[in-house]
C-alpha cells in the first residue's frame, strides 16, 4: 500500500526517522511536527476507539515519549479523547 503522504511530507518524515521507522527527534518547526504527527496518526483506524494502554503500545513504536505524542496528536486535531478513549479525527487518508 502505498503512503498518503506527497513525497515532499515522505522526505520530512524520513529526516526525523530511524531505519526502524522511529522518531529520533521530534520537529521544532510546527510544519513539520503536523507531517510528522500525520504519519504517526496513520497507525490508528478511522472509526475505531483504542483505549489509552493501546495507544500507548502503538505510540512506543514511534518514540519513547507517549505521553507527548498522545498530548501532540491531539492538539493537531488529529485524535480526539474522552474518558481515556482515543479514536483518530484527522489526517491524510489513502484512497
């Protein structure tokens, strides 16, 4: 499957990322922070709820710091949360 994101958003993506696919460091510039949250988001289904502990397993695969990611994700509008229930909002989709 091949990735929403424009080659352009890939190159961001690929300048914050391991080999792995983890983020090494995590972009001061807020263009770039919102690429690289739109390629985290893409983990999560649309339509579907996670319960937090999920979220933070998912999240672990990006970085160590979930919580700043989870906090990040939202402030983009990109995940939304509601009693400790995440579900995604935002973001490229492939169609």
């Amino acid at each position: 499957m091949s990735s929403p994101l424009t080659p352009e958003e890939q190159q961001v993506v690929a300048k914050f990322t391991d080999d792995q696919g983890r983020l090494h460091t995590l972009p001061s510039k807020r263009s770039k922070l919102l690429v690289v949250l739109d390629h985290v988001a893409q983990a999560f289904e649309l339509g579907r709820t996670y319960p937090e502990a999920e979220v933070n397993e998912m999240l672990l695969r990006y970085h160590p710091d979930v919580a700043a990611l989870r906090r990040y994700l939202v402030e983009a509008q990109l995940m939304d949360r509601r009693d400790n229930v995440y579900w995604r909002i935002g973001g490229t989709v492939d169609v």
